[in-house]
C-alpha cells in the first residue's frame, strides 16, 4: 500500500531530468531581486576597469565595430553599441511597457487614485531635474541634454529596495516600481521627442499600418507569439527608418499587449476534468485519439490561462535582466576617468538634477497630487518613507546611459558620464541610508510607547 502511494505520488510529478540538478538552484537564483542588479553593478565596474586600463583602446573600439545588414538598395548599418542600444533595448521597453500594463489593469495601478500619486512623483521627478539642469546650463553648451536627468533606473532601485528587507513597507516597493515605470515611459517619448531626427512620413505610416496588423491579429484571435514577433520586427524597421528612435516599438507593442486571459479558472478546471490518466494508445503511442486531443487541449488550456502579458514577462525578464541590461552596461559604461571632467559644468548639472532634483521633485509633486485631492496616499507610506525613495529615484544609470548617448557628442558624453556615475552612487547610499533609518526610529518610538 505504502509502495502505491509512492508510486501514485510520483506519477503526480513531471518526469526529472539530470539538468534539473543545475537548472532548479539557477531558477531559484533568478527569483532573488538582488541579483539582477548585482550582475549589472559587476559589468559596470567591469566595464569602468578596462576602459581605465592599458587596453582601454581596443575595449572602446570594439564597441564601434560597424554591423550592417543590407537588402537591396537599403542598408541597416550601425556600430555594434548602437545595434545593442537601439535593437536589443527595444526589448527592455517592451518588458517595462508590460509592467505597465500589468500594474494598470491588473495591479496596484487598477485603483486611479492610488496611480495618481505614481505618475504625479514621476512627472515631478523629470520635471524639476530637467528645470534645474537647464538653468545650471543657461547659455553654456550641453543644454540640449536636458533628458538625461529624467529617468530612474529600474533595477538599482528595486535591488536598493530588496536590500532592506521588511523595514520598509510593501506599498514603497509599488510605489517606487510604479514610479520608475512612468519615468522610462517618459524617457523614451524624450528621446522619440528630442533627440529623433527629421521624419520620413512615408516610413511612419508603414509602421502605423503594422501597429493596425497587429490589433487586427487580435481581434480575430491569433494567439501564436511568433507571429506578432515577426510584424513587431518589421513595425522596428519602418520605425527606425521614419527618424524616430526605434525602441518606441517595444512601448507601443507592449501597451498593446492584452492582459486578459483567454481561459478562466472555471473553464480550465473542466476541460482538466476531461483528462483522461492512461490514454488508450499506451504510454508510447501517438494516434488521433480523444484521449489525445483531450491532452492536447488541456495544454493550450493551461499555458492560456495566464494573459498575454504575464507569459510574456516570466519569458522575457531573465533574458532582459541578466543579458540585455548587463550587456547594456558593458557597451556603455565605458569612462576614461579624468580630473579635467569633474569640473566640468555638464557633470555638476547632471550630478544636481539628480540628487537634487529627483528626491525634490518626487515629494513635492507627491505632496501636491494628495493635497489637491487627485492622489491618496497609502496610510504606511509615510513623508519619510516618500523621501527616501526620492531620493533612491535619483539613480538614474541604465536610461540616463541611454538618453546621453542619444543627447551627448565628443567630450561632453564623457562629462555627462561621470555626472551620473557621481549622482548614482550618492542617491543610493542616501536613499538607503534614510530609509534604513527611519523605520529604525519607528520601531523604537512603538518600544517605548509599550514600555
């Protein structure tokens, strides 16, 4: 009898495999919201050593190594940090669009008041740094760089976040999660906005044709992945031949993306009541049976049970958070480190809108959205706890990289550079330092109430 429950229970499972011994403590390893961040910190430092070392030259000119894929008459040509910036970070945006979407129809986000307070700090995050940015600069050159200081990275902050545990309360993580959200948004409609070049008109429609295609694909009930990859490939290069930066695809497909599911719980549990343990062709057969398609149906039933979106995130974020960011980090963190550019004014600009303007603009606009009634304010987020994710907002890494590749030429990227690496730094140590120590003093003060 024992030896049938074993058995029974056995069965229950999926079949183990010798690569499960590896591939288990892996997953488990990617479910750690550090580490994400911590890969991306290492290719940074990685990237900052050697462009500092006797082979600084041949790592910085790698990254200029000219690809170019060519059809015809039209040829798609561009060095290799550029292909990584403008093909593979389509990906990025098109996961941080599905967060999004996520958040809004499923989330935290559903409620419009409490997306208020999110979206009102984030405007005020990119508000009030690009203003001071601008008025550091009034008449000097890099002015046009004002979309640098607009964007907070993502992964440093939810990484900052997970280093403090359960001292902060869950609402902060939404709130920040959220806010960072709205700020990349943001800085790719700067970067579509400011720093694209003159429209070709022509091309524009192709890719509004194909954003057509795409929402026709889903009213009539396509649900393979790889066809809408393949008309989101070609929507890539029409955008990217109209003049406007060709990561807005990944925004545009994922806001797109349905976050519905196609089978509810109910229908799921029936057609699985359906499935029949011992199919009658044997273990080993294959045939047309109704066995098989019961089978058959039960997969589609379970895979579809999960909308659009959440299937294409638990896909896509490792590849986006352990190998297109930290690749990103690499072809771009490259710095020739240099005293003359710490007194620069582009740095100090920088290094202000984000230290300073981020943490003030984020509170202030907060403030002003609860004030006027547009927001509600969890009743555990605190001031306190508002101003150190503030602050923490002001690491602003991985897009700022972007936005001053896109903004920045000659020797005023290597400016703009050190200012973010500078500003980074400082708003994670005192944003980490502020939120450490204020839910330290709560919890004393409730001690001695009871005491």
């Amino acid at each position: 009898m024992i030896r049938r429950r074993s058995a029974g229970a056995e069965l229950g499972r999926l079949p183990r495999e010798p690569a499960d011994r590896w591939t288990q403590p892996f997953a488990r390893f990617l479910r750690i919201e550090t580490a994400g961040g911590t890969i991306l910190l290492a290719f940074t430092i990685a990237a900052l050593t050697l462009s500092n070392s006797p082979w600084s030259h041949q790592f910085l000119d790698f990254w200029e190594t000219r690809i170019a894929l060519q059809f015809g008459s039209m040829d798609f040509g561009r060095s290799l940090r550029d292909w990584i910036n403008d093909g593979l970070m389509t990906l990025f945006f098109f996961l941080v669009a599905l967060e999004l979407k996520r958040e809004l129809v499923l989330g935290e986000l559903s409620n419009p008041r409490m997306a208020a307070l999110s979206i009102a700090a984030a405007i005020g995050g990119m508000l009030l740094p690009a203003g001071l940015y601008l008025a550091l600069l009034s008449g000097q050159p890099g002015g046009h760089g004002w979309g640098t200081v607009m964007a907070t990275d993502t992964a440093f902050v939810v990484g900052c976040l997970a280093l403090l545990g359960s001292r902060i309360p869950p609402s902060l993580r939404v709130f920040m999660l959220s806010l960072a959200i709205v700020d990349d948004l943001g800085a790719i409609l700067v970067v579509a906005i400011g720093y694209s070049e003159s429209l070709d008109w022509r091309a524009l429609g192709l890719a509004a044709l194909g954003v057509a295609v795409v929402r026709g694909m889903a009213l009539i009930g396509i649900r393979g992945f790889p066809s809408y990859f393949l008309v989101g490939g070609l929507i890539w290069i029409a955008v990217d031949a109209s003049g406007i930066h060709a990561t807005v695809t990944g925004v545009i497909l994922g806001l797109m993306t349905p976050a519905r599911r196609w089978v509810s719980d109910r229908r799921l549990y029936a057609i699985l009541d359906r499935v029949v343990a011992h199919p009658t062709t044997g273990e080993g057969g294959s045939g047309d049976t109704p066995d098989r398609k019961t089978l058959q149906t039960a997969e589609v039933a379970t895979r579809e049970n999960l909308s659009p979106v959440e299937r294409l995130e638990i896909g896509l974020h490792p590849w986006v958070g352990f190998a297109i960011m930290p690749l990103f980090a690499f072809a771009n963190a490259g710095l020739p480190l240099s005293w003359s550019d710490l007194g620069h004014s582009v740095t100090w600009a920088v290094f202000a809108g984000f230290a300073l303007g981020k943490p003030i603009g984020v509170v202030a606009f907060a403030w002003l959205a609860v004030r006027s009634g547009i927001a509600i304010r969890p009743a555990e987020l605190g001031w306190g706890f508002v101003l150190g994710g503030g602050l923490l907002a002001g690491i602003g890494f991985t897009m700022a990289l972007f936005i001053a590749d896109q903004a920045f030429t000659g020797e005023l990227i290597n400016s703009a550079k050190l200012g973010i690496f500078m500003a980074s730094v400082a708003s994670a140590a005192a944003g980490l330092a502020a939120l450490r120590w204020l839910p330290a003093n709560r919890h004393n003060a409730s001690d001695a109430e009871q005491a």
